[in-house]
C-alpha cells in the first residue's frame, strides 16, 4: 500500500457510485441533516467539498505517518496502527463519497463537479460498510505488505539468509544458472504463505468495491483514466500493439546471445527464456545482462554503476544529482527536512520494506523517499524516478485536496523517467561523472543498453494486472492463480519459471504491487508517456540530435514547460495535462518507436535467419 499511500494516497483513491446509491441517496435524503436533491445549492456543494477536504487530509496526514514507521520498522503494532490508519481514511472516503450522491444532477461550477467525481474514483481498495469486515480487509492489507517487507530466503543446510536486496544483487550478477535458479526460487516462496490473505483480500476488496457500484476491485481501478473502462483496456491493448514488434524483435536478440552464452539446454532456442537469466528477479528489466548482450563493436565504452563505486558514492551524493537535476530546470530545492528524514540506505537494525517510494507526508513541504540504494546505475535511474514524485507532489500542493494527484496515475510514474531520459553520456560529461562521451559509433549500444531497461519491461507492465483484473473479476479463481500468472507472463513475456510452478505456490505475493496491491498499468502507461514528454521537452530545448543523446538538463523553457503541467494536478481531464506539456492529447507510442528506430533496424537485421518469438 506504500508506493500509493506514497503518493499521496494513490490507493486510497478511486471509485465510483452507481445505480446502487440510489437506494442509498434516498435514505440518506429521508435524514433531517441532508436536503433532498432537488434542494442541494452551489453553495452546499462548495460547503460539503470544504469540509470533506479538510477531514481527508487530516486523515490522510494521520495515514501517511502510520504508513511511514509501518515501511521504516515493520513491527507486529506498527502494522496494526498502519491498518487502523488506513481503515480510519477509507472509512471516510467511503461515507463522503456516498454522500456527494446527493449533488448529481445539480449544475455545479467545473472544478467543483470534477471534486465531487473524483472523491468518488478515488479509493484504490474500498471497504465494505460492514465493520468486522472492513477491520479485516485492511488487516489483511497492511499483513500482507509485511509479510513481503519481511520477506528473506534462507538456503537450505545453512548460511545467512538473504534479504531482497542481496537476492537482487546475485540474480543481477551471478552467471550460474543452478545457482540462479536456486535463489530465485528461494525468493518466489515468500509468496505461498500470502495465498490464503490474498484471496480473502479479493472478496473483501472486491465486496466494497460492489457496495459503491462496481462489479469488482478490477472495473474499480480501470475507471480512474477519464473515459470508460473497457475503453480504457482497449486503449492498454492498442499501446501493447503498438510496440509489439519492437519487444519481439529484443526478446528474439537476447534469446540468441543467451544461447550463445549457456548453450540450447539451458535456453530454449525457439521458447521462452528463463526468466532467472534476464538480471532481474521478475524479469521485468534486463539492463543488468548488459555485458552479455552488447554489441561488440558499439559498446557506450563507460558503466556509470563502475564509475560511482570508484568515486565512492553514498547514497546521499546520489540523491544530490538527482535534485540538482531538477534545480538546474528551476525547481526549488528540496526541504532542510528532506535529508533529515528520508531513508537513503537499508537499516541494519530492523525490518524495513526496501521498494523505492516517495512520500509527501503532510502535503505541506514534508517530502521524503523510502530507498535502499546501492551505488548502481539502476538505483541512479530510480532516484530520479522517486524524485520525480516527490517534486509532482510539491507542485500541486496548493490545489484544493482532491486534485492533489497527478493528471492520470501512468503521469506520476513518468516524471522521474522523463528526467532520467535526459541522464545521457553528455549530461554526465557535464556534471563530472564522465570524462567524454562516445561518438555515434557508440549509438547502438547507448541504446540496446536504454532498450533492456525500458522496452523489456513493456509487457511485465501489462501482465500484473491483466493478471488481477482477470482474479477480481472471478474469470481466475484461487484454484487458479499461479497456472494464470505463468501463462499470461509466457504470452506477453515469453519467459518461463526455471521449474515447474504449481498451486501451492504463490509467485505474484513475490512481487511487491501485488503484495502492497498497488495498481500496476500505471507502470506500462509511464513507459509509453516518458517518451512523448521527453520529445516533446527536448523539441522545446532546441535539441537537434537523435532523441538518445537529448538532455534538457539545465534549460528553464523546458523546466517552465513541465512545471505548468505538474502544477495542474488532478485538476483536469488527463489530455489536457498532456496537451500541455507536449501538444497532443492522446497516449501514443511512436514517440518510443521513433526513439528506438535505429535500434529496432540493427535487432532485426541481427536476428535474420534465427528463430522470432516463442
Ligand atoms: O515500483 C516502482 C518504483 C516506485 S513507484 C520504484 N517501479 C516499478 C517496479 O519497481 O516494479 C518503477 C518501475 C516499475
Ligand atoms: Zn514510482
């Protein structure tokens, strides 16, 4: 629940009221202390918003810090106090969004009208009005991202147990594949004891969802996106279709290097590849394999994780570029109590869950990131992801509460991004980190490198909540659910488990948004949504060149441009936040495929006469 209660209550928000309020509006309209529709004002309206704001944030703020020392010290009572926390503010919510019923129909000023349907979207697990019930749910919700924060494998015979940070550095460079497979699935086990938890979860979450009008948790979360939700899932197929061609033609590339590397019985020639091979315990980024991909005669010549761990970052200094990229674009810099309270670096002490968030604790100026950073060129890539939230956070802080969130969820995943798109070989000449950039011979490798990291995760994007929309909806059912999971990361994927998986096993409790159930398509939407920002930006920067070698660091046009967009919020329909920004008002991935075209010409020609697909 972090990485949303992070920002700003992502998962608190979101829902909808439908036909069944109707039973309820007239019951509440019987009460003496609400007039009957008909009698509602403006002026009501904008008193019943005030006040609801008010009791929100201060039920968000409460949340926030119960969430806080629930994430940085996990805790049998911290998680309880997070549950009640979490319990107090969706409560809240709920009963505030059933009465707003009472306004529709009434013609209300724009932006007030906007507040009143947002309050209803905006949960992200709604409770049902049964208290035992809804005790239980977020019980069961705070449990179950303990269980995954306190989650360790521990090898059999011995030996220390390793914590997901450890796990996550073997599967990034170990190169046995007995050894790989063994630890990955000393990992996936942290899922199998949430099994139970997690299918009581579905019929509560999903027995509140119905009590506002939803047909279940899924239909709930895919009604957030300004248009109706099955349109919006064809919208996600229509994206998917659209760099298709460009994940198969890279899935194809690696297989035949992996081949190469480990020979046809460890990678199936013209199946899927072993997902403990990609670098990444779930696949979903392949940027650590790299060095057994790259092209020999185009490699970037540099590794910025080789550069940082000789120059002995912390974590701190880490975070610092990071800011500084965002000041050199005109943001004001983060807080005195930024630094103070963030967490940078894993605990030695104590239970933390180490999933990178940012948080805005009292949507104030109380901005902090959770992380525990390793001096790695990835963990430099999410520091300006987080950052990114952190600095959307500040930017809509003065909008009335329930704007306060980005224009959709896929924006606030994309901000960070968008900047780290812009960390290209130049920037790090420009800030010190690199003596001199590759010339253009090193293109290719500049971006198969960018590729591993970003189109290799465009169907993971997609699969987890194909995944959860098809459990919500009962179309998976819990007999079911790790045979769903493996098919449907083998269809978008076109990976494999190293062994076997069966029902005893839980692997979807051993990623952390299935475990802290924080909606996942966000994820997908940003990758396609960073491109069209960062063209956009760079256009508006004067760059000239190949969208690769684009950095807008200290360009205050471009920084203006941004800002504008972030200081909008929620406070519009999402295309007229991405218009914006970027002139155009749809989703739109040629942006992406423009960025990787040359690369996408050099796959293919790599891949001639080999096997495609799986
Ligand atoms: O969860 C995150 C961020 C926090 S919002 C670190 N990401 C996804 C993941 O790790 O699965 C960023 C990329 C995808
Ligand atoms: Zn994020």
């Amino acid at each position: 629940a972090v990485v949303s209660v992070a920002i700003r209550n992502y998962h608190y928000r979101s829902m909808t009221l439908r036909s069944t309020f109707a039973a309820a509006a007239a019951l509440f309209a019987a009460a003496s202390w609400l007039l009957p529709a008909s009698r509602k004002t403006p002026a009501d309206a904008r008193a019943f918003l005030e006040k609801a704001n008010a009791e929100l944030l201060k039920l968000s703020v409460e949340g926030q810090r119960a969430s806080w020392v629930r994430s940085t010290h996990i805790t049998y009572d911290t998680e309880l106090l997070a549950a009640q926390a979490d319990e107090r503010f969706i409560q809240a919510t709920v009963r505030l969004a059933k009465q707003a019923v009472e306004f529709d129909g009434l013609t209300l000023p724009p932006d007030q009208a906007r507040q009143l349907k947002l309050l209803k979207l905006s949960l992200t697990m709604a409770a049902p009005a049964n208290p035992a019930e809804s005790e239980e749910l977020t019980r069961i919700a705070s449990g179950l991202e303990g269980a995954y924060g306190r989650g360790k494998y521990c090898p059999p015979g011995g030996g220390d147990c390793m914590d997901i940070e450890e796990i996550g550095r073997v599967l990034a460079a170990d190169r046995d594949p007995k050894r790989l497979a063994r630890v990955w699935t000393g990992w996936h086990a942290v899922g199998a004891p949430m099994r139970a938890d997690y299918q009581r979860f579905v019929e509560l979450s999903n027995k509140g969802a119905r009590e506002l009008g939803f047909s279940d948790t899924g239909a709930m979360w895919r009604s957030k996106y300004d248009m109706a939700p099955d349109e919006f899932a064809r919208e996600l197929d229509r994206l998917w279709e659209q760099v298709r061609p460009l994940y198969v033609s890279l899935h194809a590339y690696v297989r035949k290097r992996l081949v190469e590397k480990y020979g046809a019985d460890v990678v199936p020639a013209k199946g899927p590849i072993p997902a403990e091979l990609l670098g990444n315990l779930w696949a979903q980024e392949w940027g650590n394999i790299y060095p057994l991909v790259a092209p020999a005669d185009a490699d970037p010549g540099y590794d910025l994780t080789r550069i940082l761990k000789a120059r002995n970052a912390t974590p701190q200094d880490m975070v610092r570029f990071g800011e500084r990229f965002f000041t050199s674009l005109g943001f004001a810099p983060l807080p005195a109590t930024f630094w103070e309270r963030s967490m940078f670096a894993k605990p030695r002490d104590r239970e933390v869950v180490c999933h990178a968030s940012a948080w805005d604790i009292d949507a104030a100026d109380d901005l902090r990131v959770k992380m525990c950073i390793d001096s790695t060129a990835e963990y430099f890539a999410t520091i300006h992801h987080e950052l990114g939230h952190n600095f959307y956070q500040r930017a809509y802080n003065k909008l009335p509460f329930q704007f306060r969130d980005s224009a959709n969820d896929g924006f606030h995943e994309a901000v960070g991004d968008t900047i780290a798109l812009s960390v290209t070989p130049e920037y790090l000449v420009k800030i010190g980190l690199l003596n001199s950039a590759p010339d253009a011979s090193k293109d290719i490798g500049l971006l198969l490198d960018r590729a591993l990291e970003k189109v290799a995760f465009l169907p993971f994007g997609l699969v987890i909540d194909q995944w959860r929309w098809k459990v919500f909806a009962g179309e998976v059912k819990p007999a079911g659910y790790n045979r769903a999971w493996w098919d449907l990361k083998l269809k978008y994927q076109g990976v494999a488990p190293p062994s076997p998986r069966g029902e005893s096993d839980f692997d979807p409790g051993a990623k952390y948004h299935v475990a802290s159930n924080t909606p996942y398509a966000r994820y997908f939407l940003a990758e396609i949504q960073q491109f069209q920002f960062h063209r956009a930006l760079a256009r508006l920067a004067g760059c000239k060149g190949p969208l690769h070698r684009c950095s807008v660091y200290g360009n205050p046009e471009a920084g203006a441009r941004l800002r504008k967009m972030l200081e909008m919020g929620q406070s519009r329909p999402w295309p007229d936040a991405m218009e914006a920004l970027t002139g155009e008002r749809r989703m739109d991935a040629t942006a992406m495929l423009d960025y990787f075209a040359p690369l996408k010409k050099w796959l293919d020609e790599q891949n001639a006469g080999s096997p495609v697909g799986w």
